[in-house]
C-alpha cells in the first residue's frame, strides 16, 4: 500500500502520451479530461503520502519529477499548438529546467530533498487549473487567456525564487 503515491506518480508520466495524441488529433475535450486526471493524481498522492506516513525517498524524487515532466509535455504542446502565447510557455519551461537542474545537482551530491514546498504545490495547481480551463474552453476570449497565463506565470517566478533559498540552505548543509 505504501507505494500507491509513487505509482500515482507513474501514471501521471504514463498519461502524458495520452495527452499529447488527443491535442495533436484535436480532441481538447479528452486531452483536457486526461490532463484533469493527471491533476487529481497529484493532489492524491501527496495527500495519501501525507495521511497514511507513505512518504518515500523514491516519492520525494518522483512526484516532482512527474510534476516538471507534465508541466514540461504540456507547456511544450500548448507552445506548438497555441504560437501565439509561446512566450509564456517558454517561462514556465525555463522554471521547470531551473528546478530540476538544482535538484539534480544537489541529489549528485547526496542531498536527501524534503519535496515540494507549499509555494512550488500553489503553482503546479495554478498551473494546472490554467492549463485544463485553456484546454477545455478553447475559445476564452484572448484577454481571459493573457490572464490566466499571466498568473500561471507570476506563481511560476514566485516560486522559483522562493526555492532558490532552500536550495541555497541545503547545498550548506551538506558542506
């Protein structure tokens, strides 16, 4: 039982091809339900890891990597398929790079990570919740759109520069 988040966290990655193929077919209400799925997942196996202490080194890795993969897969098709708002996309694929790069480096160096931090779970949910509305109502007026973009993106800056701190704190643990 104590290894349902991590395989929530796999199913979550598994999903993404899923996504991929319903938006390139144009099938936005599918690919918008999977990408749905994908979020309740997340929610779901932080909270069972949480409730039911099964918390694991392997889930502290996993879950943010599934989290940075999807936003990753799903900021790069949304780039493809929406040009005009690529620049945001562009942000939020930097951020997630920035992220895994620090938390790759600080893993090579045998730092056990905490996981997420309050502010990084706020802007994966703004995130998702943006990216879902998007794909589900694809024809929200370009002014709704440039919003919530706009706020995924701000959440996206907020949160890379609170984590720069923390891992600033743990790269000086470890020396």
């Amino acid at each position: 039982m104590r290894h349902i988040p991590n395989l929530l966290s796999l199913f979550r990655i598994v999903l993404l091809p899923f996504f991929v193929w319903q938006m390139f077919s144009g099938n936005t209400f599918y690919a918008g339900i999977i990408l749905l799925i994908s979020a309740l997942t997340d929610f779901l196996d932080g909270n069972l890891a949480r409730k039911f202490g099964w918390i694991t080194d392997l889930g502290k890795i996993l879950d943010p990597i599934a989290d940075k993969i999807t936003q990753f897969v799903v900021s790069i098709t949304l780039a493809i398929l929406l040009r005009r708002y690529w620049g945001f996309f562009a942000i939020i694929i930097i951020k997630d790079i920035v992220i895994l790069l620090a938390g790759g480096y600080l893993l090579k160096k045998g730092i056990k990570l905490e996981g997420a931090k309050w502010f990084g779970k706020i802007s994966t949910f703004i995130y998702y919740f943006t990216s879902i509305v998007i794909i589900l109502f694809p024809s929200l007026p370009n002014t709704v759109i440039v919003t919530l973009l706009t706020l995924a993106v701000v959440f996206a800056l907020i949160s890379v520069l609170l984590y720069i701190p923390e891992f600033i704190k743990y790269k000086n643990k470890k020396d």
